[in-house]
C-alpha cells in the first residue's frame, strides 16, 4: 500500500504500540516471530493496516487499536434503573458515568432492585453478539435467600424448570453460606430473559429478597464499590470477543 500514516493505513507495529502492547521496536519484534496477526492472516513487517476497522491478534488475543471504543464496567446499585436517562426522573446510569466522551451503551439490563456488574460500550458489534442468545455469554449471580436449601433445589435448578415462557435451567448451583433461616446461594446462568434468576427461585420456592451479578463471561465485579466505573482492562476485552468467536 502507499498510504501514508496521516493519510489511511498505517504501520502495524506504530498501531500495536498505540495500543499499548509495547514500543515500537517490541512490537516489530511480534510481527517477525509471527505472533501477530492480522484479519486471521500472520502479519509481516512492513504491512500497513487501517486500526479502526482491522481485526488484530497478538498470540491469538484481540487487540482493540480503535481509540474510540470504550469498555466499562459498573457496579449498578439497588434503585437505579438500567436505562441512560429515566423519564421519571429515577436515578439512571448517566448519572453514575462521570465525564466519558463518547455516548455508550449498557449491555443487557439488570432490574431497579438488582445490583450488581453493567457493562458499557459504543462498540455495538460486540454488545450485540454479548447479548444475543445463540453465543450463550454466562453470568453469575450472588443471591440472598431464605434457608435451609435443600440439595434437591441445585439438582432441579440443573436439570431444568418450565417457567410460563418456557423451560429454564441454570448452568451451575451452590450454596455459598448458610446461617439460620438465611441462606446465600450463586447461580451461573447463560440465558438473557427478563427477571430469569428470580423466577426461576420462585418458582421453586425460595424467592430472592437481594440479587448481585457479579460476573459476565470473563469480567467480573471484584472489589468495585457500588456506583463506580473502571474501565475493563485489556485481558478482559480480549476475553469478551473470544466468547463470542471474534
């Protein structure tokens, strides 16, 4: 190609190292041991690429070179509503994002009185496929309900319930706590319908008085407070678009 690097395509290792993965040197390095690829094909030094639209993987891990997409984690607290602005005037999640620059989106929805792990993006590809039900994204759920929780409820929660919108079935069941008439249980579940945790626990039984999401695929909530943002880092990306094959 003869485009130059303010005019189109760019130098592959100039891109690798805008994005961090090293200096440029340590970069071309990558490109010679063939540990770089390019739209699924190895790289060569001197190849140039334009970084907003090409698909680049250094040892087979998605590298996003596009300076404009972003990726946040946020730990929505109980009350605020899963929408960006609320015409109620209930507390949103714009309300939570502080000074971002580009608009974003969430990714799926958590209910006002859930809490709990939201993404966000402006990458509409990759939140599309997270949420589509064929690529089967898992998440995880902390939930607060009442005990003892017999071992039959795990066994039926895995093998399958109808619900009135058809069958349900969690991917994994465990009681993590355990005291008195209260119990704290984790279910990991890869379907997306509307309230699905929480009728499924009702449906057997045990309703949930609080739910916390505390893990999609790859990202998980960890130690960020309630109402905080961070930024997903670049493991994680990489983790969300080999969930989803890309």
């Amino acid at each position: 190609m003869s485009s130059t690097d303010t005019g189109g395509p760019i130098r592959l290792q100039k891109v690798l190292a805008a994005a961090g993965i090293g200096s440029r040197r340590a970069c071309e390095e990558l490109i010679a041991a063939g540990r770089v690829t390019v739209n699924g094909q190895r790289a060569l030094l001197g190849d140039r690429v334009d970084g907003d639209v090409a698909v680049i993987q250094v040892d087979g891990e998605r590298i996003v070179t596009n300076p404009e997409l972003i990726y946040i984690a946020m730990n929505k607290p109980r009350g605020v509503v899963s929408t960006m602005s609320d015409e109620r005037g209930r507390a949103a999640i714009t309300d939570y994002l502080g000074q971002v620059p580009q608009r974003v989106f969430h990714v799926g929805r958590l209910d006002a009185e859930s809490e709990g792990l939201l993404l966000l993006t402006n990458d509409g590809a990759l939140g599309h496929k997270l949420t589509h039900p064929s690529f089967g994204v898992t998440k995880t759920y902390v939930c607060e309900i009442s005990g003892p929780v017999p071992r039959a409820i795990g066994r039926q929660l895995r093998a399958g319930i109808e619900l009135e919108d058809g069958p349900a079935r969690v991917d994994s069941f465990r009681v993590l706590d355990a005291v008195g008439n209260a119990a704290l249980i984790e279910v990991v579940i890869h379907e997306g319908r509307k309230h699905i945790v929480r009728r499924m626990m009702a449906e057997v039984g045990y309703p949930i008085s609080r739910l916390v999401r505390t893990a999609i695929g790859p990202v998980r909530l960890g130690d960020l407070p309630p109402g905080r943002t961070r930024r997903l880092t670049r493991p994680e990306i990489a983790g969300l678009f080999r969930l989803v094959g890309d």
